[in-house]
C-alpha cells in the first residue's frame, strides 16, 4: 500500500518542463487570448467549491479553491493546486496540515470571503478545530490532510495530501461552471412554493384517488399532466440517482402538469394504501383563469428559481 505513495517518479519534481503557452493551439471559433481562451475552456469543467485552511502560530488562514480532487482511496490521498501567488501556498510544506472544506450550496459568501472578494454584506467565518487544523462550520463535507508531497511548476504548486479525517452531512453543494457559482436543483418544487390560499382553490378542483401498496402511480417516460397531493400513506420516489420517501401534504408531478410534452421524470410507488387528490391539466387551468395571481405566483416561483443558478 505504501507503494501508493512511493512509487511515481514525478513526485517533488518540476512541471517546468511542461509545453510553453505559445504551443497552446486553440480550436475552431475560439479567439483573442489564448491565456483566457484556455481559462475558459478549464472553467467548462465544473466543480465543487472548497475552503483551505490551515494554522499558523495560532492563526487560520483560509482561502477558496475548486481545484482539489481525490486521488486515492487506500490511502487515502488528495490534491490541491494553489497558484504561487497565494498566501497558502507558502504557508503550506511536507508535513504541515489542511484542512479542507466542502462548501454547502448557501455558502457563496463565503466562497467570496476566502477568495479576497471585498463587500460589506460578507459572513464571518466561524471555524472548528480537528487535530489542530481548523474547518469551517457549516460545510458540507469536511477533511483534514497532512501534505506528504509538494510538487511545483508552472504559476501553480501542487499539494499532496494524506487524509487524517473526514466526515460529511447531508445537504447540497455549492457549484463552480463558467467563472460563476451553480447549484443544484435536486427537487422541482414548483407548486408547493405557492401559498395555501392559492394552492388550495387549485386542489379543490382535484379528485381522489387510491392507490394500493406496491402500485405504480407514475413510471419515468410515460407521458401524463396530471398533479397528485398526496393526502395520506406514503409515496417512494425513484430519480435518477436518487431516491425519496414523500408523505401526506407533498405534491407529485409539479414540472410535469406544466411541461406535459416532457413526460415523466421519475416512478413512483404507492407504500402501504395511499390516498391522493388528483388535478389535471385542464382543471389546473381553469383554476389559473379563475385566479391570475396564482398564474402570476407560479411565474414568480419559476424565476427565482433561474434567479438562484445565476
Ligand atoms: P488572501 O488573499 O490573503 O486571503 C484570502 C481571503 O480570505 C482574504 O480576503 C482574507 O481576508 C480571507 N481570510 C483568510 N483567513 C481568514 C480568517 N481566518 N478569517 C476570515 N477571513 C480570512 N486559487 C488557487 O490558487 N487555486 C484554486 O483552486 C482556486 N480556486 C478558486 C475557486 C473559486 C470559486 C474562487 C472564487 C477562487 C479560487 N481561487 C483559487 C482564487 C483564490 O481563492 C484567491 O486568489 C485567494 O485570495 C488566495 O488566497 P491567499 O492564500 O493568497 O490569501
């Protein structure tokens, strides 16, 4: 295992030897700069967002990085590029600790923080200490590294890390894609945004329906624009990649009644004996032409949600 470690002969090598920025060939419809060109085209490779940090005489240093990446599982290693201009990099040695933090999807102000971005309304960072290596509260996934390896070159120094700790909690993370902050949208909540007083008209027009346990309510691909509350039992929704239990007072089908051409995005199952009001597409919108303010509020739901990507 240890050969892991030992065995790449680049280690603690220079990557000066690398091709110079001028045999930087940049492909069609892609001009002006080179340098900006290939900054560009990194940047189309999206990643999470990290705050380094690390303690010096009693004092933490933090600074924000996405490139960081695992490189081995047993052992456990990682690695992260630090521009030579950065405090960090001078901070960090063969045998120094880091820590890494995985910020969670709210943290952008921090992210901005750490990266020496400069406005009034920044949050203060609140850190923990585990094995003397300070983390940031609040984020998604935590490491602490030991650096095993420097390796350098080029504007940037690589850090080889040997994972002492880790840890991680449930939540969604902050994203990096094209120079700008990204966020998942894992549940299509559309509907369940609205207000009851603008919900429950729309609801009322429904029907009931029944299911039994084990019967499929919806299956991926199927065509349907039908809007399902679910009033009692439960529900196991399977998405890609991901599954979810839903019980009484959640929705079903939110981008479905509104993009029928689109078909289903997930299947789902009835858990036990489940009661459901269903509304259809057509009596959502008479529903909408009873009540413009609810056409207007699910306009309002569906910008912010583009608000929150940008
Ligand atoms: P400084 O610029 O001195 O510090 C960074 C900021 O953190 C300063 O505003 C400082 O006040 C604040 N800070 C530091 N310690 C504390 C503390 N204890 N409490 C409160 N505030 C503190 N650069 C890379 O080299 N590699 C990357 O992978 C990388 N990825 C990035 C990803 C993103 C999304 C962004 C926005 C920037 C990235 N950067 C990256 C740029 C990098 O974050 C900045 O250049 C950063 O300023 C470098 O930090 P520094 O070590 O030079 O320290």
């Amino acid at each position: 295992m240890s050969d892991a470690i030992s065995a790449p002969e680049a280690f603690g090598a220079s990557f000066d030897a690398a091709p110079a920025r001028e045999a930087l060939e940049l492909g069609e419809g892609l001009e002006g700069d080179p340098a900006l060109a290939f900054r560009k085209t990194l940047g189309m490779f999206a990643t999470g967002v990290t705050v380094l940090t690390t303690r010096v005489g009693g004092q933490v240093h933090g600074m924000t990085a996405n490139a960081f990446m695992s490189v081995s599982l047993q052992p456990p290693l990682v690695l992260v590029s630090i521009d030579r201009r950065a405090k960090m990099g001078a901070l960090l040695h063969e045998g120094t600790r880091f820590g890494v933090s995985v910020l969670e999807a709210q943290q952008t102000g921090l992210s901005d923080r750490f990266a020496g971005r400069v406005a009034d309304d920044l949050p203060e960072a609140a850190f923990e200490l585990v094995h003397e290596t300070p983390l940031v509260e609040g984020a998604l996934a935590h490491l602490v590294a030991g650096v095993v390896r420097s390796y350098w070159g080029g504007d940037h120094s690589l850090f080889l890390g040997r994972v002492e700790y880790a840890r991680y909690g449930e939540g969604r993370p902050l994203l990096f894609h094209g120079g700008r902050y990204e966020r998942l949208i894992e549940d299509p909540q559309v509907f369940s945004m609205l207000p009851e007083e603008l919900l429950g008209p729309i609801i009322a027009l429904g029907e009931p329906r029944e299911y039994a346990d084990g019967q499929a309510i919806m299956r991926a691909g199927e065509r349907g624009a039908e809007l399902l509350l679910v009033v009692a039992g439960s529900v196991h929704v399977e998405r890609p990649g991901r599954s979810l239990t839903l019980g009484p007072g959640e929705l079903i089908g939110e981008i479905e009644v509104l993009d029928p051409g689109g078909g289903r995005i997930a299947n789902i199952f009835a858990v036990g004996s489940v009661r459901c009001v269903a509304v259809t597409r057509q009596q959502l919108l008479t529903a909408l032409e009873a009540d413009p303010r609810a056409a207007i509020a699910l306009i309002e739901v569906l910008a912010a949600r583009f608000r929150e990507t940008a």
